[in-house]
C-alpha cells in the first residue's frame, strides 16, 4: 500500500496530450467523431 501521496511529477499528462496535438495537426480523428459500426457475422465453429 501507498502510505503518502506521489510528488507532483510522478503523475504527467503532458507526452499524451502532446501525442493527441500532433495526430489532431496531421488530421486524424483522436475523438471518434468519425467511428461507424461495422456489422460482424459470427458462424457456429468460427468458420
């Protein structure tokens, strides 16, 4: 168990936001906006 709080810098956000502002500059959907559900069949035995 944990017994006292992490300092401020054991816990960053910053690479992941960072990562999200570049593939959000080269256009790419980071939000889901653009997700259509694709219809999967499922036969007996996976075949």
């Amino acid at each position: 168990m944990i017994a006292t709080a992490p300092p401020g810098g054991a816990y960053r956000t910053d690479l992941a936001a960072a990562a999200v502002a570049s593939l959000d500059e080269d256009g790419l959907d980071t939000t889901g906006a653009g997700y259509t559900p694709v219809e999967v069949h499922l036969n007996p035995g996976g075949e």
